[in-house]
C-alpha cells in the first residue's frame, strides 16, 4: 500500500470495511448499492462513494461497476487490515496480549546465523534483549490461517533494533518481539524473541525465532514438526 493511500484510509473507511465483511466480502464478491451503504452509514451517497474509492485505491478491497450496483470483494491485505482492528479489540477486552501463531519448523538458508552474529547487532540483542543470542534462527513456516493472524503483531510494542554500518555497507534496523514456542508435545521454551526487518511485507508465510540457546536442541525439533509461537506478554 502506497504511503498516500495509507493516509486516505481512517476509522471511517475501516467502517465501511467491517460492513462489507459483514455483507460477505471475505467469501467473494457481494453486490451493493451506494444508497444501501449510505443507509447502513447514516450519511449521503456520494460520501459512501467516496469511502469506497478510498478503500479500492488503498488496495483494500477491488470493484466492478454494473448498471444497477457494484460488485466488491475484500482483498488480502483487507483482509490482514481487519485482523489487527480484531486484535487491538481484543487486547482490550481479554486477559492476555498474546498472538497465537501455528507452523511448521523448517530449515533456513543460514542467513540467519551471519546476520546475528554481526557485531552492530549482538551488541544490542545483549542490552535489549539481555541475551547473546545463539548464531542462528529457528525458522518456522506458518499456516495459513496463521500467516492472516500475524499482521496483529503489529498492535503489540516492539523492541526496536537500529540499523547500523560499518566500512562496507549499511544494515537496516529490525524489531523484535517477545515469544514463547510450545511443541505439538507441550514443552515449552519462553525466553525467545521473533525478529524481523522493521519494514517488509515479504515472507510473511515464516517467522524467524531467536534465543540464547538453539532450539532445535533445546525442544528435540525436527524439520515439519509442529510448534505454536506466542508471540506478545500475558498481562
């Protein structure tokens, strides 16, 4: 989503979302009437135009004009933009801040190991995280439902890593967020963190896992073992 799409979509549009949804609009396509949505939102046919023109330019969801009406569909990332309003409602109202996370572990392509150890980013896991992370990533492929669960993560604080450089090149900041991983079998490792670049869309299907021990050791894990990550502190 483009920065000046992003800017044209506040709580009124996301409104107009959550109605589309409730309508239909993540099974498929769901035909509608500016008049009938100008109704459902209490305001003027051409404001409900509007709304959906902000919508359709922000990427959110796709139409197709027709004599009496529009059809529209919720795309993907409408789809992950009203999965984290769900989590901000419900870190509000339920007992914890966790996001549950289903996957697969899987192996990597050992980027993971180099990037750890590289000396601008050791030096603040061990005051930010208060760990010297062992070099490398628990890699874990998530499911489908749980790839559409991640953007929540979000909603949740980060701890931020700085980018840095040295004499050849320049490495860009990540965030890292706190984790619990739990095997198909309960055992449960709680002092990781998963990381990621600070601002990427790619490879949101995996999640990268670190920790001061190698879990694969820790947890006796194998490639297409199940885990669960939780991801966020319970209150």
């Amino acid at each position: 989503m483009s920065v000046s799409a992003e800017s044209a979509v506040g709580h009124d549009e996301l409104a107009v979302l959550k109605l589309l949804a409730l309508e239909g609009g993540l099974e498929g396509d769901v035909k509608i009437s500016c008049s009938h949505l100008a109704d459902r939102l209490d305001a003027s046919n051409q404001t409900a135009s509007r709304r959906l023109q902000r919508l359709e330019s922000a990427g959110l969801l796709e139409r197709d004009t027709v004599s009496d009406g529009q059809w529209v569909a919720i795309t993907d990332d409408g789809e992950h933009t009203l999965h984290a309003e769900y989590e901000d409602y419900r870190r509000i109202f339920e007992t914890d801040s966790e996001i549950e996370l289903d996957g697969t572990v899987t192996s990597g392509m050992g980027e993971g190991r180099h990037y750890i150890s590289l000396p601008g980013y050791k030096r603040q896991f061990e005051e930010r995280l208060g760990y010297e992370p062992f070099p490398g990533t628990l890699n874990v492929d998530l499911r489908e439902d749980s790839v559409r669960r991640r953007s929540a993560i979000a909603s949740l604080e980060p701890v931020p890593i700085d980018g840095w450089e040295d004499d050849e090149r320049t490495y860009g900041p990540a965030v890292c967020h706190r984790a619990t991983i739990e095997t198909a079998e309960g055992d449960r490792y709680e002092d990781a963190h998963i990381i990621a670049p600070e601002r990427t869309h790619h490879d949101e299907d995996q999640l990268e896992v670190i920790a001061p021990d190698k879990l694969r050791e820790e947890l006796a894990l194998e490639d297409e073992d199940h885990v669960t990550v939780y991801v966020g502190d319970r209150r």
